[in-house]
C-alpha cells in the first residue's frame, strides 16, 4: 500500500500527519454525502409522487454542482492555497447541508434540488482541492496509489451514508407508492410531513462535523503550497492541458466512468425491486431485500478498494484498470441478460470492479501534467457532469416499458453503463502502452525516489 510514505510522514513530522488524517477525513465526509443521496431518487419518486424520470433530477442537481464550480475551485487554490480551497469547501458543503432545512420547511421537490445543488459545489471546491493535494503529498511514483488509499476511506464514507439512509428509509411511513398515489391530500401531507423530518436528520449532522472540521483546519499547520500564482496564467495552464492527450483521454475515461458508477448505485434498488416483485414478493419486502443487495454492492466496493491499493505494490495501475474494466463488462453484460436474481449478483460483481477507479484514472491523468495539476484537478472534477446526463436516460428507457427478446426496459438500461465501461477499458489499455510499452514518446517525467516524501521541503503554514 502506501505504507512507507505514511511511515515516512509520520516519523517526519507528527503534526503534518495528523494534517494528512484531516484531509482524509474530508474523503469520508463526501463518501457519505454520496450515498446517502444516491437512493434518494427512489425515495424522491414515492414520497412526491412523481416519475423516476422527474426523481432522477436528484443526480443532475448533485452532479451538476460538481461541474459548475470545478473550475472556479481551480482558480481559487491557483491564487490561494489548498488549504484555503479545503476550508472554503467544507464551508459551502455546510451552508447547502442547512439549506435542507427550508427546503423542509417548503415541503416540496425543487427546494431540495437547489439544496443539493449548493452542496455538491462545496464538494466540488473539496474535491477539487483535496485529490491533488493528496496526490502531491509524496513521491510521484506512489502518487497513484497513495490516491487509491485515500479514496479507501472515502468508499468507507460511502459505505456508511448507505447504512444511514436505509436505517432513514426504515423510519418512513410504510406506505407504497401506490397506496400513496391514492391517497386523500391531507393524508398525504401529514405523511410527507413526517418524512421530510426523517430525511433531513443526516444533513443535520453533516453540518455539525463540519464546522468542527472547519475550526480544525482553520489551527492546524499544513504544508504551504509552492505553486500558488496569479490566476492571469490560468488559461495558458489550460491550454497547455488540452494539448496534452492524455490528461485529455483521462478526461474522457472519468466522465465515462462516473456515468457507470452513478448507473449501478442510483438504481440497483429500482432493478432489484422490479425482479423480487416478480418473483411474487410485495412491494415492501422487495424493497428491503434489494436494499440488502445495495448494502453487499457498497461493501465490495470499499472491501475492493482498500484490496486494490495494496495490489498496486506488484501490479501496473493502468493494467489492474483495463483487466477490472473487462470483468466489469461482463457483469453489465449479466445485469443486461438475466433476468431473475443473477443479475442481481452480476451488479454487487460489477460495483466491486468499479472499486479503484476513479482514483486511478485521475492519478494516471496527472501523471504528466507537471505544474498544471491544480487546473488539471478541476478538469477532472467536472468530468462528474456524467452524473446528471446519464441518469435521465436510463431512468426514461426503464419507464419505457420496452422489451426485445424477453429482457425487460429494467435490463436493458444497463446496457447504457456497459457501453460507458467500454470507454475505461480503452483508456487503460492506452495508458499501458503510452507508459510502459512507449513511453520514449512522452514527456519525461522527473524520477522520484519512493522513499522521498516531498518533492520540496516541508513547509508548514
């Protein structure tokens, strides 16, 4: 794993470890935030009342945040620092976490749109600060995987806004979308009333970590940028950045992915209903048995990504990428042809391929974009503009109720993450070649001891 660069820091400077544990901490923090929102689409759809279709704006108001302030985020920390784009983050991340509380208040759809909306921009400004900070904080040649262990942290994140949310969802009133959609309209908002309150309880909390999180990295030292600049280079940064291939593939592969990864965790709830339902289970116990497959799918994802870290000590990231890609495919290629449980299966199967990677197409990314890594982040960020133009797709071709050759409209709308997973298997292909089978093409890299921890002395601020 990153084992001798966290020893390494650790024995180096205390004090600049516990900074490092913070930064972590932040990966945890949105992990949760991810998940928790990710089954909301269909708690959306039954508590309002509304399509799937309409209920999947959810992730086009969460993703679109994520693109919308990507690059401003860039240009902060270009001008400032990563520490101040960490607290300017977690500060707006706190702000759209109360904004579920008039949005509670209103009791109805947009508010909580809008609400997600400011959210996910303060996670952008995190994100777009912390990954390649952490991406910085060590030798190159361990940059990638140093990622990959981090985000570890933040699929445990994920893993427990999961729980969280079906413990919510557990607390709703036990009323069907159906029974609900016949519902009297004073019956109807006494129940909404009472489930908004349920809902909000998590942003609540939210909001309390952070503020503490804000005063903790508001007195901590951390170590000074040494690439901060006037933003009047901004778009020469940017420029250079889309004339490099492969920063611009990896563009392409992270947009491609995360339009995958939002696929299988937005609606293995709604695919696993529907298969149960047809096995003669209620509504109620379909549901609970598909959130029960939903909680193995997170749990092989976070198991997978700590597993996939410390197999990045003998295997290339690029091929443990493209061989993980292939698997994945296959198990699309299941979701999409059965059509009794074993889809189910083939879907928990593909949520643990998806495990490492997001964090090693964007450490593969960066690997040559020398000092335009911050602008380089940014980039990378907003490629999560996939998750608010898939999600509409899918959610229109299920509700279209079309069946070629036996396979339900449910089934065949995995085709559409399948064909995106394509795109990653191309991209680390490639990047196996561009690195180990060519790499006399590409720019050199300056080589980096793997015992060195910074490039540049510490210096704390």
């Amino acid at each position: 794993m990153m084992t001798r660069d966290l020893k390494s820091l650790y024995l180096g400077n205390k004090q600049l470890f516990t900074a490092w544990i913070l930064i972590t901490v932040c990966f945890v923090l949105w992990g949760f935030a991810n998940n928790v929102t990710a089954p909301m689409v269909n708690t959306f759809s039954k508590l309002f009342r509304i399509s799937t279709t309409e209920a999947s704006l959810v992730q086009v108001a969460y993703n679109l945040g994520y693109f919308c302030m990507a690059f401003p985020a860039a240009i902060f920390i270009q001008r400032y620092s990563y520490k101040k784009g960490i607290i300017c983050g977690l500060a707006i991340f706190a702000i759209g976490a109360l904004f579920f509380l008039p949005a509670r208040l209103i009791g109805a759809f947009y508010p909580f749109l809008s609400a997600y909306f400011v959210l996910t921009c303060g996670l952008s400004f995190l994100e777009t600060s912390c990954n390649p900070y952490i991406y910085s904080l060590g030798s190159r040649e361990t940059a990638t995987q140093r990622l990959n262990g981090a985000q570890a942290f933040n699929a445990l994140g994920a893993l427990a806004g999961m729980l969280v949310a079906i413990y919510l969802q557990k607390r709703l009133i036990t009323a069907s979308a159906s029974e609900r959609m016949t519902m009297p309209l004073k019956q109807f908002e006494t129940i909404l009333d009472h489930d908004l309150n349920v809902l909000i309880q998590p942003y609540i909390l939210i909001t309390s970590l952070l503020a503490i999180l804000i005063v903790l990295f508001l007195i901590l030292r951390l170590p000074a940028d040494n690439n901060v600049s006037q933003t009047s280079d901004t778009f020469a940064r940017l420029n250079a950045l889309l004339h490099n291939r492969g920063y611009r593939e990896g563009v392409i592969a992270e947009f491609f992915y995360i339009a995958t990864q939002v696929a299988c965790w937005t609606f293995i709830i709604q695919h696993g209903v529907r298969i149960f339902m047809a096995e003669g289970m209620t509504e109620q116990a379909a549901e609970s048995l598909a959130e029960k497959f939903n909680i193995a799918a997170i749990v092989c994802f976070a198991a997978c990504r700590f597993l996939c870290t410390w197999l990045m000590r003998w295997f290339l990231p690029s091929r443990m990428l493209s061989t993980l890609g292939i698997i994945a495919m296959t198990a699309l290629l299941g979701v999409v042809l059965f059509t009794d449980r074993n889809g189910m299966y083939c879907l928990v199967l593909a949520n643990a391929c998806l495990s490492m990677m997001f964090p090693t197409i964007y450490g593969i990314a960066l690997k040559d974009v020398g000092d335009n890594i911050k602008i380089a982040g940014a980039g990378l960020t907003m490629a999560l503009l996939s998750g608010a133009f898939f999600p509409p797709i899918q959610a229109a071709i299920i509700e279209s109720g079309y069946t070629i050759w036996g396979l339900s409209s449910s089934n065949l709308s995995f085709l559409l993450p399948l064909l995106c997973m394509a795109v990653v298997v191309w991209y680390g292909h490639r990047s196996w070649i561009r690195f180990h089978v060519k790499p006399d093409a590409q720019v050199p890299v300056a080589d980096a001891d793997d015992d060195d921890m910074l490039d540049t002395p510490i210096i704390l601020e």
